[in-house]
C-alpha cells in the first residue's frame, strides 16, 4: 500500500513539474493558470493541450504549449524552420474568425523554453477520441480512452468541417493545406473546429491582388477600376451570359523529404497532385476531406499507408489505387455517403465536389444533425422564429444521446435566459434535459443558470413552469439553494396578484410536501396558505387553500394541527357550501387520521359545537348536512366510548384500592387483636376457665396471672413501629407463593379446677373496662352478625348459655372453616351491661371445655349438674340437631344442628331468647341427672353459699 502511495505521489509531483516547467517564463502565465494536461493536437501532435482559467475573469479556456524540447534533436536550421511554421500557424488561426474555427482566446507567447497560446476551452483532439494518443499524459485520461463518437456526433462534425472549408475557400479564398485528424479539434461542448494553418496557401489570383493593390490607389482610380467591373456584370447581364469570373490560383511548395517531418504536410491526407504536380487548389482540400470521412469510419486509419522515404513511389502506387478504387474499402463507410466519399477521393480534381456541395447532400439532413445546425444558427434568428423552435424541441431530445444534449443543446439553451420573452420557452427543455440528469450535473451545469431565473417575476408563466416541475427542483437542488431560491418562489406565488398563480400553487403544493423542511413548512408555508384563504376575495382561492391544508396535514404534528389550523377554522368567516365543506374535510381527515386525531377534551369543548353550529346553515344542502351530521357522530360515538372506559377503569382501580385499603385494615386489627386480650378470654377467665382450655385463637391459656390485667387503647412508640414493620412484612409476604397448611396439635387440656371466686375478685378491673365505647371492636367475621341494638333485658343484663345454631368455632386463628364432625357447639356466654353490652367475639376450640369450675354456682338443694355434663356432645356424623328448647327435656340432648343461616343478637345469642333462656337467673329449670360432687383444687368439696351471695350482688 505504501508503494502504491509513493508511486502516486511521484506521478503527480512528475506531472506537475513537467507542467511547471512546460510554461515557466512564458507571458501567458500572467494572465492565466495553467492546469493539467487534457490531451494533444496540431502538427504532428506536438501541441500539448492544458486547461486553464483567465485570472481576472475566471473564464476557462485551453491552453496550447509546445515544448522547445521536442526540437532539440534537429540541426538549428531545422528548428529555427519548424518554430517558424508553427508560429505562422497559429498567427493565421488569430486572424481568422468563425464558429467553424478554432477561436483563440490569446495570441502566441515565445519565452526560451516554450511557445503558449489560449483558445476556447477544448476537450481533445480527433486524433486523440480515435485512439491516437502520442504526446498525451501517462495514463491516458480515462474520459478519452472511453470516449465513443455517437452517429449524429459524426455527421455534424462532418458538416462543420465541410462549412470550415467552406468558408476558406469561398470567403477567405484560401486552402488549408493540411486538412488531418489531428488539425481537428473537438471543444468543450463536442464542436468540431479546424486549425493547423501552418501550411495554408492564399489565392493569388489577379484580381484579388488587383483589388489588394487598389487600396493604396487615389480615389478616382479606384472609381474607374469600379465602373470597369459594374460595366462587366451589366453586358453579361443583357446578352443572357453568365459572368464568368477567374478561379483563384494558389502556387504551392514542391515536396523536400529532407525538411523534419513537422515543415511538411501530413502526406497522408494530401492529394495526388500535391505530390505529383506541385499544384493544388480548393479540390485538394476536398480530397483531404474525403481521407477524415474514412478515417473516421475507420478507427483513425487513412486510405493508404504513406512510405515517407520513398513518398513519390507511393504516391505513384497509390495513384493507380485510386483509379480503381475497390468498394471493399468503403465497407464501414455508411451507404449514403459512400459514393460521395468515393467522389471526393477520385484521381481527377474536377470531378471532386466543393464544400458548398458537401453541405448539402442528404447524409447531413439528420434531425439531430439540423437540429445543432439549427442551434449554431440561433444568433440570425428572431423572437418568433427561435419560439417556434423551442416549442418543438421537446419531441426532438429524447432522438439525441445525453452527452450531446447536456454539452451542445443546454449550453445554447442557457445562454437565452438574458432573453426573459425567451424563457417561458426555453424553461421546459432546460427542466427536461435536467430530469435525465444526474444530481451531481444538475448542480453543476444548469443550477448555476437557474438561480437568477428563480427570481423573475416576468412573465408569468416562469412561475407555471416552475411549480410543475417543483417535484425536481426539491429533489435535485441542494438544500441549502432551495431555502434561498426554490422555496421563496413559491411564496411569492402564494402572494402573486394573479388568481390562476395562486390557485395552481395551492393545487401543485401537496405533491412536494413530502419534500419540504417540516420548520419550513410550519413557520413559512402554512402561515401564508392561511393568509391567502382569509385575505383573497375568490371563492376558488379560499376552497384550494381548505383543501391544500387537509391534503398536508399527514405532515404536521398533531398538537400542531390542533393549536395552529383547528383555531384557524374557526377564523373562517365565509359561509359557502363549498368553504363549510372544505373545513368539514378538515375536521375529517384530523379526526380519522391515525398520526393525527382529536382528544376528546377537544372535541367536547371546541370542535362539536363548531361544527354543530356550521351543520344547521341554511346555504347547506340534505347530501351536505347529512354529511356533517356523520361526522358529528362519529365524534359523538369515539368520546363516548373513551370516556367510559377511562371511567371504567377508574372505577376498577377505586375497587382495587379499596380491597387494598380492607386488607390492610384487617390485617391491622389482626395483629391488634393479638396484643389486645380478648373479651372472651377475659370472660372465660372471669368464670374459671381452666388453665388447660383453648383460647380465642386456639392457643394454650396458662393462669390467669399470665393475662394482661389491662386494656391499653393508646399506643406506645415503640409499639407503633413494631406494627409498621409487621405491616410492611405482611405486604412482603402477601406477594410470595402460599405455605402450605401445617397441623398443630392441640394441646392436653388440664382437668385441674380453677376457683372462680377467687378470680372473679382479680378480674373486676379487667370487666368493667369492656365497655363499647373504650374498647376496640374486632372486625367482622364470616358466619356472624353482630346486633347494633342494646339488649332489651329488664336489668339490661343478658346471661345466655346453650347452643347458637348460627355461630361456629374452628381450632385456632379467627378465619372460618367448613364444620366437620370434631365441631361442637359450645357454650358461648355474654355479659351484657352498660358498659359491654355490645362487645362480642367469635370464639372457638377443638377440645370440649371444662365447665367444672362453675359447679359451686348451683344451692344445694338441687342435685348439682357439672357444666361437663351440660355441654353437648360432640357431633357425630349422620345425627341431626335438636332445637334449643328440647335439651330442657333430656339428660343428655343431641345438639347437631348446623350452625349458620340463622342472625345473630347481642353477645353472639339468637334473636328471640329472652332471659328465660339464660340458666343462671333460673337454674331449676334444669333437670339434670344427679353427678358426683366435683373436687376442688385442694382436694374437698365446695359447698360455700358466699359464692352465690357475690354473684347476686353482681348480677344484681
């Protein structure tokens, strides 16, 4: 890679120093830059062609430089001879002008090393596009090595140079002398013009210098000489003769084969009698003409091989060939210039045709070939003429190939824009040959002539031509050039005074939309749009501006659309069917887009009642209100519909937190009931629940020491964060997978008794602090129903005892479980006073309490009923429960019965049993069975008559 680069740099530093050395000191680097070397041409191709730029304008031109070095090898005189026919070469070219002609820009500069002139800008020889490529740069161009003549190239170059010679044998009496391939240039647009005057011959007819001479004569002989010749051409005239005037005569060199090569002709190209005779005259340049028609058919290659050592032989040889000339070398000539190749390549000069004759055979009368004949003619045409030729020109460019089109047609079409009556038709062929070019050469070769015409207003139709093509213009134009030129053309047309303009740009913007700068169209597109629909008077100009606005409103943001141009509608003051449709449209395409849309704040609050108020105008008909009316309900249909789901879902999410808020609160009040006693166990306690019985929340209670003696309702700190923390462990545990159940097993219940005097004396403090209003409620359960009424008792105490077929117990926690045959209906017992009557709590345990403790409540002239006895015996499956009031007739009742579906009253017990149901204001009601006397805890019986006075005096 790094030989690759080195082998680059020092071709280019090779280059420029051969560059830098070929014009150092020459005049011609004062005014001009020289460039890189293109190609080669002239005698011998010993020109070496460079491009350049004039430094004060800036214009490109070519520059021709010939190396001093290239004659080192010849003896002085032969140097000195071939500077000077070179020399006199190019000093021809200066003086003579004409489009078929090489123009020289700059005359020849001598400086030691070099001589230098300028020309137009060129792109190469003929010698060089056929593959001759001496004196050329290493490597050769690749736009050279490439380069392929199209046939309409070849037939017009042909033409040109019949006219070149046209105009020297006619007009300048004089013959080239060295008509070859490489004395033909090809310039930057393809023209083909002649040069290589170094051995051109003047006319030296009589005559002409008779009338040379005539210019340094008095004036009164040059009157005589005058009337001689107007005398001449008025007899010829009278008699019917027709003026027979001399031929001019040109005296040519005889041939040296010792002068260098580059003080002689091509031999080539040169006639017979050049050679042979040593005369020559205007057929002699025809004959040259015939060699490039062939040569030029042929790949570059002449009619016959010259020996230049023995030339007269060949010419001799090639003498007899020409008489006879064979067809087959004509083959690759096309057949309707064959025979005119074939004329001018004959051996007699008579019989060669002239130039003029040449210009007018029907080889050259090819559409494309008059067509650039047409345009090279353009400067003698007026208005009207070059009008009607562009308007046709259309149906003629795509006949051309493009690089005749975009170097020979566009530079002639350009060059009109000074002409602004010429615009308006040469715009549409600049604007088609620029759709068949590349971006790249759009910018280059035609922008740079478009911009100014962007800013014609005059004449109109500059505008309409532009906004058709406007899908072009933003797509080739850089973006830059189109927010200073393409963009404020259009606005200007927005504002024009002209209707149609206006109308026609609002009809033509929504196909480049695409292409427009989103800020460009909101801040500077969109604002004059609105301005044209509020500020014109036409009804058609309002509609378009409507309708321009709902053809782009897919490229606007929505918030945009509802800020900016839904407020606008509203600004509308006009009333015509056609202007309320236009903002129906509008209103449709924003509300139905899916990019787009309208909310339904929006629609509930501004768009409805607009559009309900529009709906009922009296210009509107039944097809356009119904119209209004299906808008109006679609919009009706979508806030509907999104409004009840947004309150749907709000509704579900107040549920969700709702359900959140309960589980927490019970979650709170089940850890609260596990710090607070429980009014059941203070009460089993009161009536001397053994120490071996199960709690509230099926957990072993110990004595009644171990209880809390008090309720506390106000938390402590450290308390209140220990529930914090519970809380937040609940919320973690809520979110992990569920445990599955363990069994506990209950523990061994005591049979020990517990003295019920003795702690209903420790627990008086505790039951007068039940009170509903001190104590906090437990939430409720499932299968219970508390009673918000206060009891209805005389005493306003209730005491009941039996079984509650609505209430259920479970072994442990307070959730609820389906009854099975372990369930028992226990005993549930309230208090119910003033300050507890309205305290209850669901209660229950998998082992049948010991009631023993209550025996000595019962007098002694009753048999005593143990409250063992008294509680029902433990369901068994398949038996049925008996009501309430039928275990007052059996020792043992069967209680089964299930316990729910029935409410509950205060304290747990059924609604509709009064005190007649509670055994302890009536215990005689029962009728038990006779049972053994219950020990006490020391071991004796407990027959003391102060236990019932204490519970008189407590129960009232």
């Amino acid at each position: 890679m790094e030989s690759m680069l080195n082998k680059l740099k020092s071709t280019v530093t090779k280059v420029t120093a051969d560059m830098t050395s070929a014009v150092m000191g020459n005049p011609v680097t004062r005014e001009f830059e020289v460039g890189r070397h293109i190609a080669s041409g002239g005698p011998g191709m010993c020109w070496r062609i460079y491009n350049g730029t004039k430094k004060s304008t800036k214009q490109e031109v070519a520059v021709f430089v010939l190396d001093k070095k290239m004659v080192e090898k010849y003896q002085k005189f032969d140097k000195d001879q071939i500077i000077e026919s070179l020399k006199r070469g190019v000093q021809q070219l200066t003086r003579l002008r004409h489009p078929r002609l090489l123009t020289v820009q700059h005359p020849l500069e001598e400086s030691r090393d070099c001589l230098a002139f300028c020309t137009e800008p060129v792109f190469a020889s003929l010698s060089n596009v056929l593959g001759q490529w001496d004196n050329l740069p290493s490597p050769v161009p690749t736009d050279i090595k490439d380069y392929k003549l199209y046939d309409v190239e070849t037939k017009y170059g042909l033409l040109q140079i019949s006219e070149g010679l046209s105009f020297l044998h006619s007009g300048v009496k004089m013959v080239h002398g060295n008509l070859c391939l490489e004395n033909v240039i090809l310039n930057k647009s393809g023209a083909w013009k002649i040069m290589g005057f170094d051995f051109s011959i003047s006319s030296i007819n009589p005559s002409d210098a008779e009338v040379r001479r005539s210019a340094h004569l008095p004036v009164c002989t040059c009157m005589y000489l005058f009337l001689c010749v107007y005398l001449y051409i008025s007899l010829h005239t009278c008699l019917h003769l027709p003026p027979s005037f001399p031929q001019p005569k040109y005296s040519c060199k005889e041939w040296e084969p010792n002068l260098p090569p580059l003080c002689l002709p091509n031999p080539e190209y040169l006639a017979p009698e050049y050679i042979l005779s040593v005369s020559c005259d205007a057929a002699s340049d025809m004959y040259s003409l015939g060699v490039v028609m062939h040569a030029v058919f042929n790949e570059g290659k002449p009619v016959f091989q010259v020996n230049k050592h023995d030339i007269f032989k060949s010419f001799s040889r090639q003498l007899d060939q020409l008489s006879r000339l064979s067809p087959t070398m004509l083959n690759k000539i096309p057949e309707e210039v064959r025979e005119h190749v074939k004329m001018l390549l004959s051996v007699t000069p008579n019989v060669r045709p002239d130039a003029d004759q040449m210009t007018k055979i029907p080889f050259f009368d090819d559409v494309g070939a008059v067509t650039l004949a047409y345009f090279d003619s353009l400067f003698q045409r007026d208005n009207l003429q070059k009008s009607q030729f562009y308007k046709n020109l259309p149906k003629v460019l795509p006949k051309l190939p493009k690089r005749v089109v975009v170097y020979r047609i566009l530079p002639a079409l350009t060059s009109e824009f000074v002409n602004p009556d010429m615009v308006p038709f040469v715009l549409p062929n600049v604007l088609l040959i620029a759709e068949e070019c590349t971006k790249d050469e759009y910018v280059r070769l035609i922008l740079p002539d478009l911009s100014p015409v962007f800013k014609q207003q005059e004449p109109v139709q500059i505008l309409l031509i532009f906004l058709q093509k406007m899908d072009l213009l933003l797509t080739k134009t850089p973006p830059e050039d189109i927010k200073n030129s393409v963009l404020p053309m259009v606005y200007r047309a927005l504002e024009a005074p002209s209707i149609q303009i206006q109308e026609l740009c609002l009809n033509i913007i929504p196909t480049f939309a695409n292409l427009i700068e989103y800020p460009s169209m909101k801040n500077a597109l969109i604002p004059r749009i609105k301005s044209a629909c509020l500020q014109t008077s036409s009804l058609a100009v309002r509609v378009n501006s409507l309708v321009c606005l709902g053809k782009i409103l897919e490229y606007l943001d929505k918030w945009y659309v509802i800020d900016e141009i839904l407020p606008f509608l509203q600004q509308i003051p006009s009333r015509e069917p056609a202007v309320l449709m236009g903002v129906l449209g509008i209103y449709k395409c924003t509300f139905s887009h899916k990019k787009l849309g309208i909310p339904k704040e929006h629609l509930a609050a501004k768009s409805l009642p607009h559009l309900v108020s529009l709906s009922i105008d009296n210009n509107l008909n039944l097809n356009q209100f119904n119209s209004f009316m299906a808008v109006i309900k679609d919009m009706l249909t979508r806030m509907e519909a999104e409004h009840k789901t947004k309150l749907e879902q709000l509704h579900s999410m107040q549920e969700q937190q709702r359900s959140m808020n309960i589980n927490t609160s019970q979650t709170n009040q089940s850890e609260e009931m596990k710090r607070t006693p429980s009014p059941g166990n203070q009460i089993d306690d009161v009536f001397g629940g053994s120490s071996g019985s199960a709690g509230v929340n099926g957990k072993a209670n110990g004595n009644s020491a171990s209880a809390p003696q008090l309720n506390r309702m106000s938390l402590t700190l450290e308390e209140k964060q220990r529930l914090a923390k519970e809380q937040e462990q609940v919320a973690k545990l809520r979110n992990q997978p569920a445990l599955a159940p363990q069994s506990i097993k209950p523990a061994t219940p005591s049979t020990q008794a517990k003295d019920l005097t003795s702690c209903l004396l420790n627990n008086m403090t505790s039951l007068g602090s039940l009170s509903l209003t001190s104590s906090p409620r437990p939430g409720l359960i499932q299968g219970s129903t508390i009673s918000a009424y206060p009891s209805t008792t005389p005493m306003g105490s209730m005491a009941s005892n039996g079984y509650n077929p609505t209430m259920s117990f479970q072994t442990g926690g307070q959730g609820m479980r389906p009854p099975g045959p372990g369930l028992y209906g226990g005993m549930a017992t309230t208090t119910s006073t003033p300050n507890f009557g309205a305290l209850t709590h669901n209660q229950g345990s998998t082992n049948t309490p010991d009631m023993s403790a209550l025996d000595s409540l019962f007098t002694s002239n009753k048999p005593k009923v143990s409250l063992n006895q008294m509680a029902p015996p433990k369901l068994t499956p398949g038996t049925t429960a008996t009501p309430w009031h039928n275990q007052f007739g059996s020792a043992q009742p069967s209680q089964t019965a299930p316990m729910q579906g029935a409410p509950l009253a205060m304290g747990g017990v059924t609604s509709g049993f009064g005190m007649q149901a509670n055994p302890f204001f009536s215990p005689q009601n029962f009728s038990q069975p006779t049972a053994a006397p219950v020990m006490n805890a020391g071991g004796g019986l407990r027959h003391s008559s102060s236990v019932n006075n204490d519970l008189k005096d407590l129960f009232g």
